[in-house]
C-alpha cells in the first residue's frame, strides 16, 4: 500500500470516527448530558491524537477563546462562591476542544456529510414529535397555557430555546447541503425534514426559534433575488408576510404566543416593573446588570458571585421583584460575561465572537455562514447562551460544522 493511500484510509476512519462522535453528541443534547460530554471529549481525542501541541498555537480563533475563558477562570480569585464558579467555568471547557478538534479533523466525504444530515435531522425530527405529542393528548391544557407564556415540553431536559434554535439552524444546515446530497431521495427526505421541522416551529411558537427561521428565510428571497436575479425570490419575499399572518391566524399555539406579546407590550407601555413577564424581566436583568457593571468595570463581581450580586441589586433597584424565579443573571451574554469577569473580558469574548467573520469565502458559502452566524448571535444577545452546557454546544457545532464543510469543499469525496 502506498503512503498516500495509508494516509487516506487513515483519515477517513478518522472523520468516521467523529461522524460517530457527533452523532452521540446529538444524542446527548436529546436525551443525555453524559452522553453529549463523552461525544465531544472522544471527538476530542480522536481529532488531536499525534497533533503536536505547537500546530495548537495555529489556531488564533482558538487560542482568543483561551483568552476569554481564562479570564473566567482568573474570576474564582475573587469569587466568594466557588462551588458556582467551578459549575460556571465547566461550562466553558467546550470552547477550548471543539475549536481545536474541528481545525483538525480531515474533510468529511460527500456521503459521511449526507448520513450526517439524515441522522441528525431525524433525531431533531423525533424531538419535535415529542414535543407535538404533548398539545395531541391534552389539547386544552397546553392552548391555556400558551396564554401565559408556557410552551410545550421539549426534548434538551425542556431548554425550548435551545431545541427550537436547533431545528432552525438545521433548516439553515439543510439548504446549504441541499446541492451537496448524493441522489434525489436524499433530497427529498432532507427537504421533508426540514418542512415538517418549519411547521414544527411554529407550532411550538418559541420566539427565538422563529425569529431564527424568519430571518433566512427573508434574507434567502432577498439574497436569492440579487445574486441569481430570481422571480422566485421576489414571490418569496412578497409571500414571506402572508405566511406568517396565515400561521399566527390559524395556528392556534402561535396565536395564543402573539396575543401574550402583545398583552406584555401594553404592560412595558405602562412601565410594569414586577418581573412577572418573561421578556419585561429580561429588561429588568439588563437594568440591574448594568447598573452593577459600572461599579465593577475592570474586574466584575466574580463568576460565582453574579447571581448572589444580582440579587443584591433587585433589592436596591427593583425591590417589587420578589420571586426567585423572575431574578435573572443577566439575559445577554455580552453583559453576563462583564458582570462576572469585567469589561475587558468582555472585549476578549467580543473579538472572539466576530473572529470567524474574517477571510471569509464569496457567494453562496459567504451567504449561509453570515446567517449561521447572525442567528446565534441574536442568541447571545438575548439569553446568557454560553452559560449552559447545551447552549455551547449548539452555538460551537453549527459554526464550526459549516467553517469546516467552507474550507474543505474543494476536497470533499464522494468515496466511503
């Protein structure tokens, strides 16, 4: 056998390998912690064996997340809570593998990415089954609930956020790969996947999951109007606002979810400050972080002391919020990250957010990463994204799956 087929063979057991391992990790955000650790801790090892630490310090994405997360760590000096800042800081540990195993993982083959999509759009699939399950058996009870701002049980141990954000980065995912799938059944399944997963969204009527769908699919007619001059993207573009009257007017759960945003408008009209509603709290957290950032500019409150801080803060600043549940660390990633660490590191994990913009490749692959992007950002602008096991995962594996796919496309086989 020759050398370059030696190393061929050898890199596609590794890349079956991390097939394996990212299906796992699937698995674990559906139904295991253990198991999504174990997947990204294998793929791990299987990505970095016999890479020699110095090829690490290649990686410059990789090593300004170093930055920011050691800044967490360097937080416990001055965390009086421990206990909560090791649970915190555990959290970050994904950011200094996956970058790193996914910058040396070999390209996958044109089938490994097509069992890939299959795999993980049906597993996603089950979870909304799931999900739907709920609303068939107790119809009555879940349509009450929407009203107030309860949503149907969801797999990832009922994160919604996370499991909607899933199914639309999946979406996203599905187009993208669209023209790469090996034959028209695979087309077709991947496409009915991706429509009953839309349905889905809507269905569940998580805001960031839908804001999520609605921002490609708006920016897909736009994009597809300018760069193929495309009738059909103009009809998209026009049809985008029918739909989703339609689907707010005859879709019951979305129905109820708007008339609840619009009730919590008229409370923020009026100034409400209890706390009691969901996204007036999310105000409210920002309001109180702020305020508390600006005495501990440089170094923050520590990462183990942020809720204990916030708290401190409802009683001087909001007082008429009593409940434990309505008091937040901040629902930013950007304020939680100042909050705990400073302003500097704060800055650290700003660079390290828009890093993977740069050198970016023209066209359609320029066009699906950007919106890849822009959906968990909108995610870290609206939830402490980062602060939760589940949370890292998604936002590392969508971004750092399709920057692979980009920079390998030359060199993706269509061998086993």
């Amino acid at each position: 056998m020759s050398k370059s087929s030696f190393l061929n063979n050898k890199n596609v057991t590794k890349s079956n390998i991390a097939i394996f391992c990212i299906l796992l990790m699937f698995v674990g955000l559906l139904r295991s912690r253990l198991f999504l650790s174990l997947g990204m801790i294998l793929l791990g090892i299987n990505a970095l064996w016999n890479i020699p630490p110095r090829e690490w310090l290649k990686q410059k994405w990789w090593l300004m997340g170093v930055a920011w997360v050691a800044m967490y760590a360097l937080s416990g000096l001055w965390s009086t809570n421990k206990a909560e800042w090791g649970v915190y800081l555990q959290m970050k540990l994904p950011v200094l593998l996956l970058p790193l195993a996914f910058s040396f993982l070999p390209p996958f083959t044109a089938r490994q990415l097509q069992l890939l999509t299959i795999s993980i759009g049906m597993m996603l699939l089950g979870g909304a089954f799931y999900s739907v399950s709920f609303l068939i058996f107790d119809y009555t009870h879940y349509i009450q609930e929407y009203n107030v701002s309860h949503i149907l049980p969801t797999p990832v141990y009922g994160d919604y956020i996370c499991f909607s954000t899933s199914c639309a980065l999946f979406i996203i995912w599905s187009m993208y790969m669209w023209p790469r799938l090996l034959s028209k059944s695979a087309q077709y399944v991947v496409s009915i996947i991706a429509l009953l997963l839309a349905v889905y969204l809507h269905i569940l009527a998580s805001k960031s999951g839908l804001v999520a769908f609605y921002l490609f699919t708006f920016s897909w007619a736009i994009y597809t109007v300018f760069a193929k001059r495309s009738i059909a993207g103009i009809a998209g573009v026009l049809c985008i606002p029918l739909f989703l009257y339609c689907a707010v007017t005859f879709i019951p759960t979305l129905h109820e979810r708007k008339a609840h945003i619009v009730y919590t408008y008229y409370r923020f009209r009026d100034q409400d400050k209890s706390g009691t509603l969901g996204d007036l709290s999310r105000l409210i957290s920002y309001d109180v972080s702020m305020k508390i950032i600006k005495e501990h500019p440089l170094l923050g409150v520590g990462t183990g002391d942020m809720l204990a801080e916030m708290n401190t803060g409802y009683d001087k600043w909001y007082p008429q919020v009593t409940e434990e549940r309505n008091r937040l660390i901040p629902h930013n990633q950007f304020l939680t990250i100042a909050l705990g660490c400073g302003i500097p590191a704060m800055l650290f994990f700003l660079i390290w957010v828009f890093m993977p913009l740069f050198h970016l490749p023209e066209g359609r692959d320029r066009f699906f990463f950007i919106i890849t992007w822009s959906v968990l950002l909108i995610q870290l602008m609206i939830e402490p994204f980062l602060e939760g096991q589940f949370g890292v995962f998604v936002y590392l594996f969508f971004l750092l799956m399709l920057r692979q796919v980009i920079q390998n496309k030359d060199r993706i086989s269509t061998n086993l």
